[in-house]
C-alpha cells in the first residue's frame, strides 16, 4: 500500500522528470548533456568542515598591518598583560565606567592604569566586549587560568619570559608567519634606530608610513629641511623633487613593502590641497618608480574626543569618488585598500571588481568585530571570489596576535564552510588541496601577488 507521502513525493519526481524531458527536447542541439541534480555521496558537513578548519588553522598568515616592531626597537615592541590592558580599545571602554577626569587617568602610571582597567572592565562588569575578550582568549591560549581572575599572578607570569623568546612564541601560537610593521620616520623614537642600523628579524616587514607628510605639510616641511632636505612650504617642483627623495631615502633604508596613509572621510583627490599634491606630484611617481603599492585608509576621524588621546579618534562615511578617481587614473599604479566605515564596504566591493589595481584589505579597527568581519568576508566573497586580504591585525601588543588571529579565524572558518557547502550543492567538489590553495591566497598569498604583479605589463581592465 502507498501511502499519501509517498504518492506526493512520487508525483513530484513525474513532474521532475517531465520537466526536464521538455527542457532537453526545446533546447537546440547542442552537446550539452542534461542531468539529475548529482547528490550522490554529498561530503558531510562535518568532513567539509574539519577540512576547512585544517586548511585555516594550518595556514601560517601573513599580517599585512599592525604596529608591532622588530624585537630590535627594545622597548617600542609592546607586550605582556599590562600593554594589553591599556590599549586605546579597552581605555575608551574603561572611561565610559570610570568616574574620573581623562587628564587624571592619564596622569596614572601603566600600572596603575592597568588596575583600574582590570577592575572596571573585567571584575565589575562581565568582559563581553572584543576587546576583552581578546585579553582572554590570549592569556587562555598562554596556558594561564582565567578563572582565577588573579592580576598580579598573571603580571608574575609575564615578568619570567625572556623577551627575544616570547616574541617567535606567540608568532607560533597566533600561526602568524610574518608581521608588517608601521615605520614612520616622523617618529622621533624609531627614526635613530633607523638611522643607526641593526640586524633585521626576517619575520618582521616594513610598510612607509606617511599621514604627517601628507595630512600636516606645513610641519613636515621643518621636519624634512631639518633632515637636509631643501624644501619650503610652497609645493614648487623643487620642494616636490626633494620630497621624492625623501621617499626614495627611506623606501630604500627601510626596505618598504609598500605606502600607507590613513585620510580623513573627507579626503579630495584631485585638488589642490597639500595632501592631493604631494600625492599627484610625488607619492605616485614613487610608487611608479619603484612599483611599490601605495595604501589608502579612508574613514577615519581623527581626535574626535582630543582627551581620550590614542583612544579618541572616530569613524565616518568616506566619498570613495577620489580612490575610483585614483584607480582610473593611474591603472599602473596598484592601491592596497581597507575603509573604517562600514556602510563604505559595498561600494568598495564593487570599486574593485571595476579595478584590478584595487586590492581590498582586513576590516578595520571598529570593524574587527566578529559580527563585522564576517558580513564583509562574506560580501567580499560573494562579489570578488578569492582576490582580496580578509584580515589584518592591526595589533599594537605582540600577545594580540593571539587572539586577533583566533577570533578572525573562526569567522573566516564560518563563511568559507558556508560557501563550500553552497558549491558542493551544486555537485562541486573541492579538493583538500584546493581548499588549502584558497585559503593561503586570503592568508597573505594574494596580497604577495597584487605586490608582484606588474599592471603596465598585461592587457589593461576589462570591467564586467
Ligand atoms: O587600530 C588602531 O590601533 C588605530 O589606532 C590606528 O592605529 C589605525 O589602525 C591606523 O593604522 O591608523
Ligand atoms: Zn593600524
């Protein structure tokens, strides 16, 4: 006997069948052949995603931006449990509880900080923000008890590693291969270490910072004729020249991977601002010169809250037409880019299917959030495959590595586990290899090859 289940069910698959009967017969001939839906032995969602995890924890990242230093800058290289808990995203949360005038919070020692940070944002109220959570996840992996919730024993702790270890330790632990530093040379405490010359730490890379010399030209000027450099306030071809020798002297010194830049959401190009013109006149033959990427961070507010110092800067929405301007204009030229905003997101996911001298990168500061990283990663998959770089740190403190990375690999994990599976749906199959080939471009492998790929050499944009 049939029952009615079983009578629907085998009226549907008539149907199903008829229909595709009908399909194949109106179609024109062709040497397409029609098929059943393949759904034999579909991979588990379990399998798929073990092998996902694999690939993910495997995969050894390349950090594109933090603001670590080589172990050789002493000092400047922060790490240990009180640099963790005075970061500017925990001091911005502690001062929202804290009953205090900024100025008197800043006049406090690290420790002293450190304390009240602990007390406000861990013990009188559950640590659930990113940020401290971060904290936890970090000193979990470092093997310490949480539950204890025992400061000082965490500071004894940290006081017994031996620096020039713990840093190849926590690459390890974070499975972080290569961490891009920020090196300013208006930064009077890294330029003599510059200046001076040491032995590099091969895991440790270089980006050209240079928001002074573009976003407060006047003071720069000083700066650079200070250093030797002939230049006056007005940009004349003199001034741009010598610029551009700046750039080349510490390109070189440093051995820069690429620019960067962080602009305000505001920011024009081109016009006939100072910014704009050191970038049309000097920023871009460099980068032309030398094939050196140049990176654009657009949103950010600087010094909404002064009092709040490092912790005070906001966000806002960005006009992307100058970049679009910028990847147009220049298709020579390659832009690594990575918006504070996120309503900026899609605009910019869209630029860069228009541009291939476009590279999108991490999410940012307010948007290295879970929730955040994976509705980008995820838009970001949708409309450019694998050609981006999900994830940069941004880490200030070596121990954040920890978690930064742990925190953004299981998003990454989620969305990726999301998008193979909708690909197996469709009778795909993805090889463990494949998989591990896909994650090592989004891991750093990607951004290697915008960096080495030569737009003047290849067939220009071909916009879809
Ligand atoms: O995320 C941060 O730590 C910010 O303070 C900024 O440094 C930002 O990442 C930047 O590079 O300007
Ligand atoms: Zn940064």
């Amino acid at each position: 006997m049939i029952d009615s289940t079983a009578l629907t069910l085998q009226v549907r698959i008539s149907e199903a069948i008829l229909g595709i009967a009908l399909i194949v017969h109106c179609a024109p001939s062709s040497d397409i052949t029609f098929r059943m839906p393949e759904r034999s032995a579909p991979r588990r969602a379990g399998d798929l995603s073990r092998q996902i995890e694999r690939a993910v924890q495997a995969t050894q990242i390349d950090d594109i931006h933090t603001h670590l230093y080589d172990p050789a800058f002493g000092d400047l290289l922060l790490w240990g449990i009180d640099d963790l808990l005075v970061y500017h995203y925990l001091v911005a949360e502690a001062l929202r509880y804290l009953p205090l005038p900024f100025n008197r919070f800043w006049q406090l020692s690290k420790t002293q900080q450190a304390d009240l940070i602990w007390e406000q944002l861990f013990l009188q109220h559950s640590p659930i923000s990113e940020s401290c959570r971060g904290i936890l996840t970090t000193l979990n992996a470092l093997g310490l008890d949480t539950r204890k919730r025992d400061l000082n024993s965490i500071r004894r702790w940290f006081a017994a590693r031996k620096p020039a270890r713990h840093v190849d330790e926590v690459l390890d632990l974070a499975g972080v291969n290569t961490v891009c530093m920020t090196n300013s040379p208006f930064d009077d405490l890294e330029r003599p270490i510059w200046e001076r010359g040491f032995r590099r730490h091969p895991r440790f890379k270089t980006a050209l910072r240079i928001d002074p010399l573009l976003l407060d030209w006047p003071r720069s000027a000083q700066r650079l004729s200070e250093w030797g450099y002939q230049v006056s306030r007005t940009l004349n071809a003199k001034t741009l020249g010598e610029v551009r020798r700046f750039l080349e002297d510490w390109g070189t010194r440093i051995n820069a991977g690429f620019l960067m830049v962080s602009l305000p959401p505001n920011f024009a190009f081109p016009a006939r601002t100072a910014a704009a013109i050191l970038i049309e006149k000097a920023v871009l033959p460099h980068c032309g010169d030398t094939g050196r990427p140049f990176a654009l961070m657009p949103g950010v507010k600087r010094g909404v809250n002064p009092g709040l110092r490092l912790a005070g800067d906001g966000v806002g929405l960005s006009t992307l037409a100058p970049l679009e301007y910028l990847c147009a204009t220049y298709p020579q030229h390659k832009f690594a880019v990575t918006a504070l905003a996120r309503e900026n997101q899609h605009e910019l996911c869209v630029l860069a299917r228009k541009f291939r001298n476009l590279h999108l990168f991490g999410c940012w500061w307010f948007t290295n959030t879970p929730s955040l990283i994976g509705e980008i990663t995820r838009m970001r998959t949708e409309l450019l495959g694998l050609s981006f770089t999900p994830q940069h740190s941004d880490s200030r403190v070596l121990d954040q590595l920890i978690y930064k990375w742990r925190h953004s690999r299981t998003v990454i994990h989620q969305v990726l586990l999301e998008k193979y599976q909708d690909l197996e749906d469709t009778g795909w199959k993805v090889t463990e290899a494949e998989l591990r080939r896909d994650v090592q471009a989004l891991f750093g492998g990607e951004f290697a090859r915008f960096c080495n790929f030569n737009p003047q050499s290849d067939v220009p944009n071909n916009p879809s």
